[in-house]
C-alpha cells in the first residue's frame, strides 16, 4: 500500500507537534509511573520500623477498637483494620484526622500489658508523592485540575501513536530490523526511536487510553447513563436494615464469613466508615490471583459488618459481572496488577523506555528541524533558532530534574523524620526545588554543558539512596534498614548510576565533537566536525 507524500508530511508534523507538546509531561509520567511498579517495596523501604511491641491479635481486635472509639471518638467516622501488619502497614488499627482522613494519621495497638499505644509516625510520604507525579504528569495543582490536563495529555499522545504508525507503513516492511550503524549517528538514533517506539507500541497504546478512562470516567459514567438509561453507573452498595441491638462481627468472623462466599479472595484490610444514613458500613480490600484489581494493588468488596454478607462486588476481583469486570481491566492494565513480577518488571522496563522515547523524540526533532532549513542554503550555517534552545533546555531541564528530585527526595526519606514533623511537605517541597533548580539551571548552562552536568548530578543524586542505606547499617540511631526485598530498592538504584554516568560520558564525547550549529554546541568547534549529531550518540554526518 503506496501512501501519498502529501499525507506522509502531514502525520509526520501531527506526530512531531503532538509529540513536542506532550512528551516532557509524559516524560514524568512514563519514569515516576515506572517506579511505582515496586510501590510496596519502596514504601517498605522508606517507612520507619514498627513502633510497637507487637500487632494486636486479630481475636483482641474488637477490645482494641472499643478502647480506640473511647479515647479517640473522632475515629469512629472512618478507621481501617490491618490483617497483616508491616512497615508500610505498622498497626493493627488506623484513622485520619480532617476531611476524609486528610489530616494526620494516628496508628495504634495494644501492649503485651494491654495498655492502649497510639503513634503517629506511619509510613512514609515520598510513595505517595512518586504515584501523585505520575497521575498528575508532574503539576503541583490540585488533583481534580491535574487530572484534566493528564487526560488531555493522554489524548493527544493517542493521536501521536496512530501519526507515527502511518509516518512509518511506508518504511515498516524494509527498514523495521534495520540499526544502520556508521557515521550518521543521528540515523542510528532515529532507527532506534522508531525501532523503540514501533515494538512497545501495544504497551503505549494501553497506557493511553487507560489514562484517558482514568481522567474522564465521571463524564464516561454520565455519557453511559444518560444514553443507556442508568446503565454503566459505579457499583451501588446495598445497606441491609441493621436489628436493634446488633453489634458488628469481629474481624476473624468477617474473614470466616468472606471464605464462604469467596474462597479465592484474600482480605488484607478492613476499612470502616459510619454513614448518618445507614450506620456501620464496611469495605474490605484483598487481592484474588487469578483476576485484574481495581487499586493500584488490591480490590475492594462492601459488607455487611454485622451478618458478613456482601453488599457490593463491582470492585471485587473474581466476584464482578461483564461489565466491571471490563471497565476494571482497563485500571489492571495500566497498573500492571497481575502476572506477579514479571508483568511488573516488563512495565518497569518499558516505563523506562517510553521515557527514554520521550527524551530523544525532543532532541532529534530539534536537530532534524535544523536539517531542514538548510536545504536551497548547503553553502552556509543554519543555526539553532532560539525556539529550539529553549526546546533543548527545557527538554533536559524537565528530564533530568525530575530524575534528580525523585532520587534525592527518596534518598531522603531516611532521614526526614528525624529532624523535621511535616515529613510529606518536606519531601513535596525537596522534590520541586531540586526540579526547577535543574531547570534554571538548564537554561543557564545550555542544553550541551547542562546536560553532562545534570546527568553527573542525577548520578549522584540516585546514589544517595543506597548510600542512606549503608550509612543507616553503621550509623546507630541514623535511619533504619528491613532487609528483603528493600535490597531491590539499593540494587536498582545503583544500576541506574551506572546507566546515568555512562549517559554523560557519551554526551561530553558528543559535546566536544558537535558542529557549532548543533544544539550540543558548547562553545568551541572541533576542526572536521561532523554536521548532525543524533540524540544520545557522538557526531555524525548530515
């Protein structure tokens, strides 16, 4: 199938315009999205030890709940019971202060003396800032704006997918395993981004248009409702009338009752709220192996608190019906939520990758555009416009800075709570200073000398992490270590060390050779130099 020329530019400006205009959001998106593949381990890693003698029992449970509701009533409007306690999970039982537990969280258990302890040093915060970059492509607004604007974003990388595939049917068939490797790095570069972009395209189509789900599934709901006739609409929960006198099952009687009704669902919480219209309500998040979650890592069942009964299974995995069991699948295919690990670490990997796609789209688009206004004036220099300087600079600005802020703000989640109390401003507040520092500091030092520099600093910055981790093995009282799986953490951290200090060895080699109306132009020009450089290579020729 011949495609005429005149379609083949037009995608190709769609893809390259849309691309510019998305891709530094994506790019926060694809690399913190990616790291929040191994949330628990993060959040395991970064959470202080428990600080309680021992969980409650699961059968004192109730007593604890009773002694809880005297001294704390507040809790009574919305508390959550652990069944398997753990530093990101430190307490048998947990509440939050303010509108919808957006105040403090207060953890409690009771004492081998069955005192009542209540602590409100908890998990850490730097998790849930990790997953906010991601859902909210990096902007510090409020969720509701953020997730608007990820939506939109999430739309136009939709249209740039399908302009890049048409830009490549003509080549698809001749050139798809094709890397020519030689002078022309800028080609190599190009067949790597096409090669890259074409063979992780499924990957990048699903986090789409989940995205796009993710952000207008209110409008979707409302769409489906007013054309279906009520039909699509969230789960409701039913609310059985409650005797008078009743009193709520104990937690080990609810998992009894949830055995019965569904083997295969494994209960990890219990999380109570009490409605003025209906009393006691329960939701209970666990997991089923064999099915997609709704959350990030559990679904959720509602249930009658005082017989067991289920009352809402729309988000309970292997309990839903065609239509929820689809609109869940959109959520397990973004999240990466089953096949266990190695769906995890395949979306771990091609987070990185789409990142890495985002990055060099940028720079070759701007060398590219170069190339371009030179043709009818080959006998001059075509430099950089300042449109492109400033492209080239936010481009490692942005990239580098937030790869520099997430390392170093978990670097810090060790050492936090020792010195400060408002632990998740701190690590809200570390993350965007070092983010636009970054990107200032880009445009001080151009794309060419800011980017070696930046790449050293963001090499730095990640090995801090597994540095707080050694210091915190031999320092007494100076952070913590939980051994296991955290050791991931340290592992990959050290990894992408070596991967960023390789990267800014290759750009200075780039730098030293660039023409000087290449973006990499540092300042002097190598006598002999080639004439276009590609994104992460040395110098090529035109």
């Amino acid at each position: 199938m011949k495609i005429r020329s005149d379609i083949i530019r037009m995608y190709r400006d769609i893809h390259s315009w849309v691309g510019i205009v998305c891709g530094l959001a994506l790019f926060i998106a694809f690399y913190a999205g990616a790291i929040t593949m191994f949330e628990t381990p993060l959040q395991r890693w970064a959470s202080p030890p428990v600080q309680f003698d021992r969980p409650t029992p699961l059968e004192k449970t109730p007593e604890l709940v009773e002694r809880v509701l005297a001294e704390y009533p507040e809790a009574a409007g919305r508390y959550e019971i652990v069944l398997q306690t753990s530093p990101e999970r430190p307490a048998r039982m947990s509440w939050s202060t303010g509108p919808r537990g957006g105040g403090t969280t207060y953890f409690a258990n009771l004492g081998e003396d069955g005192t009542l302890q209540v602590n409100s040093e908890g998990p850490s915060a730097v998790g849930q800032l990790v997953d906010d970059l991601h859902r909210q492509v990096g902007l510090p607004f409020d969720h509701e704006i953020s997730e608007s604007i990820m939506g939109t974003v999430s739309l136009l990388y939709f249209i740039a997918l399908v302009s890049g595939v048409i830009v490549l049917l003509p080549t698809l068939v001749k050139d798809l395993f094709i890397l020519r490797i030689g002078k022309n790095l800028k080609r190599l570069w190009l067949d790597f981004h096409n090669a890259l972009g074409l063979f992780s395209l499924p990957f990048h189509i699903i986090m789409a248009l989940t995205a796009v789900v993710f952000a207008f599934h209110h409008q979707f709901y409302d769409a489906q409702r007013a054309t279906l006739g009520g039909g699509g609409r969230p789960p409701a929960e039913a609310h059985a009338e409650v005797p008078d006198g009743a009193e709520a099952l104990s937690p080990l009687a609810i998992i009894a009752r949830l055995e019965e009704q569904a083997p295969a669902f494994r209960p990890a919480t219990l999380q109570y709220h009490f409605e003025e219209e209906h009393g006691l309500e329960l939701r209970v998040g666990g997991v089923n192996p064999r099915y997609g979650m709704r959350g990030s890592t559990m679904g959720f069942a509602g249930v009658d608190p005082y017989s067991g009964a289920l009352t809402m299974t729309g988000y309970m995995p292997g309990e839903q019906d065609g239509w929820f069991a689809t609109v869940t699948s959109f959520f397990a295919l973004h999240f990466g939520n089953f096949g266990g690990n190695p769906v995890r670490w395949g979306y771990f990997i091609l987070g990185l990758a789409g990142a890495v796609l985002f990055y060099t789209g940028n720079l070759l688009w701007i060398e590219t555009h170069r190339k371009k206004r030179r043709k009818g004036y080959e006998d001059r220099e075509v430099r950089q416009t300042r449109a492109a300087k400033v492209l080239g600079a936010l481009t490692v600005g942005i990239s580098l800075g937030c790869v520099a802020g997430i390392s170093l703000t978990i670097a810090a989640a060790k050492l936090l709570p020792q010195w400060v109390d408002n632990v998740a401003g701190w690590h809200f507040g570390l993350y965007y200073a070092v983010f636009l520092s970054a990107i200032a500091w880009a445009f001080v030092r151009g794309a060419a000398r800011g980017s070696v520099e930046l790449l050293y600093a963001s090499a730095a910055a990640t090995l801090a992490i597994p540095f707080t981790s050694l210091v915190s093995a031999v320092v007494p009282g100076l952070g913590w270590n939980h051994g296991g799986s955290t050791y991931l953490i340290d592992l990959v951290a050290v990894a992408g060390v070596f991967a960023l200090v390789a990267l800014a060895r290759k750009t200075a080699q780039r730098i030293r050779s660039a023409p000087e109306e290449s973006i990499w132009f540092a300042g002097r020009t190598v006598r002999g130099a080639a004439k276009d450089t590609g994104p992460v290579g040395v110098s090529s020729t035109a």
